[in-house]
C-alpha cells in the first residue's frame, strides 16, 4: 500500500515511529512532514498528503499535529478527502468501516506513540463495509 503522510512539529517523533513500522510491513511511505521539532505551520504539511489522496496517488493518508483537529480541518477542506480524527483504535476502526474514511487524524498530545501505531495499524487494515454505510457516505457533499 502507497500511503502519504504529514506531520508539524508536534508529530514528528510519532511520524518517525508510525514510518518505522509502515515500512516494516512493507509499505510505501510518501512523507510530507516536517523532520524537526521547530515550530512550523500543519497546513503546508497537510495539503500535499489530502491532494495526494485526492488525486489517487496514494491509498490512504496519515496526519498528525498537537489536537489532531487542525490538521483534520485542513484535509477535509479538499475534495474526495474524509479525514477522521482519532484517538482510540475502536474509532480508527469505525472510521474506515463506517465512514470509509481514506486519512486518519491522530492528535499526538492526547495519545502515546504505541496507541497511534495500534490506531494507523487498524486503520489500514479495514475495510469499508459498504451496505447502508455507502448510502450515507454517498451523501456527504463533494461541493456545497
């Protein structure tokens, strides 16, 4: 699996961490996010991951700041992208299930490097179950 991520200066140990064992597992990781602890602004790092997403160059996406939700914000502003914030793997998993969601938003503040490994782990590993969940995916507006 091709799979993009971003990060700010909030993420980067987790980054690394997250990278480490994506590509243990064999996948391919596009990495967009700052390497460095040194303030710097999520939305440079975010857009490149959610167009890639957009555009189909990846799979999946994984972004990660301070609160997770600036970054989620900033994903969900573009098209064909269904960011989903998480912080526990029961919703890493209902994000993909249910909400078929194609990048996952991971708040390092509120979680620890091993529950966001376990989260990206589930992540990518679910599937869409489709069935009534497709309906209600189907209605989310591209443009409103």
């Amino acid at each position: 699996m091709k799979i993009a991520i971003g990060n700010d200066h909030a993420g980067t140990d987790y980054k690394f961490a997250i990278v480490n064992f994506l590509q243990e597992q064999g996948h391919t990781i596009v990495n967009y996010g700052t390497d460095t602890l040194d303030s710097v602004d999520y939305p440079d790092f975010v857009h490149p991951v959610a167009t890639d997403v957009e555009n189909g160059n990846v799979d999946l996406g994984i972004i990660i700041c301070g609160s997770g939700n600036g970054v989620a914000i900033t994903a969900n502003k573009h098209q064909k992208v269904r960011a989903a914030l998480c912080w526990i793997k029961e919703i890493a998993e209902l994000a993909r299930q249910h909400n078929n969601a194609n990048v996952i938003s991971i708040p390092a503040r509120y979680t620890s490097i091993p529950q966001a490994i376990e989260m990206v782990r589930i992540f990518i590993s679910t599937p869409f179950e489709g069935g009534r969940h497709e309906n209600r995916v189907n209605k989310i507006p591209i443009k409103c």
